[in-house]
C-alpha cells in the first residue's frame, strides 16, 4: 500500500463560538471585521453546521 495525502474520513466537531479573531485580522482574508454580535454570528455558524 502507497503512501497516501488524504483521509477517506473526517472528524467534525459543532463550534461552541464562531467570530472573527482580532490577532490574525490583518493577515487571514477570510475574516471579516466587522462588529458584528458574536452571539449571533455563532448561532448562524451551529445552522449552517449542522444542515
């Protein structure tokens, strides 16, 4: 058997908090900076997880 670079499976855990980290704002384009209630923005990220 050959080495291989991916899994067949995955492991998911549901976030506890979801919000933007304020120490890689700058280099990580991914975020958004925005003010946004972090309650909220964790909420909408346990929807979009868990459908």
């Amino acid at each position: 058997m050959g080495i291989k670079q991916s899994s067949n499976h995955i492991f998911m855990i549901e976030p506890k908090t979801f919000f933007m980290n304020p120490e890689t704002l700058a280099s990580n384009h991914y975020q958004d900076g925005d003010d946004e209630n972090p309650e909220l923005i964790t909420a909408q990220a346990k929807v979009e997880f868990l459908h």
